[in-house]
C-alpha cells in the first residue's frame, strides 16, 4: 500500500514538473518567434544590454527577473543604509548603501559561475551516457529523454526543457543552439 501511495505521488510530481517546463517553453521567447516565423535554425541572436542581463541571469539558475535583482538591491542599500544614517557620517552612510545594492547582483554572479563549473563538470558524464544510448540503439531524442531522467540539476533541467520544446514542434538544431545559448557553455 505503501509503495502505490508513494508511486502516485511521484507520478503527481513529475506531472506537474512536466506543466511548469512546458509553460516556461511555451513563454521563451524562442518560442514565440518560431511560432510567429520568425527564428530559423541559421539566425543569430544579437542581444541588446537588458537582454544579455536576462541571459545572464536565466544562465545563473535562479529564477529572478531584472526587476527583482533591483528590488532587492534597493531594499538591501535602505537596510544597509538606516543604521549608518543615524549615527555616522553621510559617507559612511553612502558607503553603507551601495555595499547593500552590490549585494544581490553579487549573488546572482556567484550562483551564475557555481551553475558553469557544475554543467561543464557535468558534461563529460553526459557525453558517455548519450553515446551509449545511440549504441544501444536509441534515437538522438530518446537519449536525451534518458540523459535527463537519469542526470542530476542543472544539466537534466537544460536537457528536459530542450526536450519539452522539441516536444512543442521546435526543430531539433535549433532547440540545441538555444541550449547551447541559455547554459553558456560553449561544449553544448
């Protein structure tokens, strides 16, 4: 009774797992332009600044958008800044601040190189696996289905949106550029 119990449960979370990756893929920008026509497997992306920060900090793993990054830079230089004011000088005070607004963007640039080093650690370990599953006989996409069932964050989570955008009808080439991309690792 147990193991059915658990077994459903597994199986409820998985599904939804399943619903959060296709709505994400069905949001991405890449998404919307193959769906309008206008991505095609040969186009570069030649982002602007606000772009590239987007990249930067989807390539980071946290799931934060510009706008929190710098909600929380103001709230962490106002804390930083209360005590200062009242008791210090204004350059202290200032000084204060902008430690606190470094704060947050510091974070998301610590959490990016922690996610580049654990996915290129990562990659060699996925190379093996998916050039034994295409020996064993698998197709390219059933190996990167297995590849992402069987492999730990980060690299199953690229692997399984990868897949649930091919799942969408996004060709193959251009759903792996667009990994390739979004990780920032250039062996994708």
């Amino acid at each position: 009774m147990f193991s059915s119990s658990r077994k459903r449960i597994d199986e409820r979370v998985s599904e939804q797992q399943r619903k959060l990756v296709r709505e994400q893929v069905s949001k991405s920008r890449l998404f919307k332009e193959w769906k309008a026509g206008g991505a095609s497997s040969g186009e570069e992306f030649n982002p602007n600044f606000q772009q590239k920060l987007e990249l930067y900090l989807e390539q980071s793993g946290l799931r934060l958008t510009i706008a929190d990054v710098c909600r929380r830079s103001v709230l962490f230089a106002t804390v930083a800044g209360v005590l200062p004011a009242l008791y210090c000088h204004y350059s202290i005070t200032f000084g204060a601040m902008l430690a606190g607004a470094v704060i947050p963007w510091v974070h998301v640039v610590v959490a990016h190189r922690k996610r580049m080093r654990k996915l290129s650690e990562q990659l060699p370990e996925v190379f093996d696996f998916m050039r034994r599953s295409v020996q064993a006989g698998q197709t390219i996409q059933n190996a990167l289905q297995i590849v992402a069932k069987q492999t730990s964050s980060p690299v199953s989570d690229e692997l399984t949106y990868c897949c649930e955008q091919q799942n969408l009808g996004l060709p193959y080439e251009l759903t792996l550029r667009d990994m390739a991309q979004r990780t920032g690792v250039v062996e994708f």
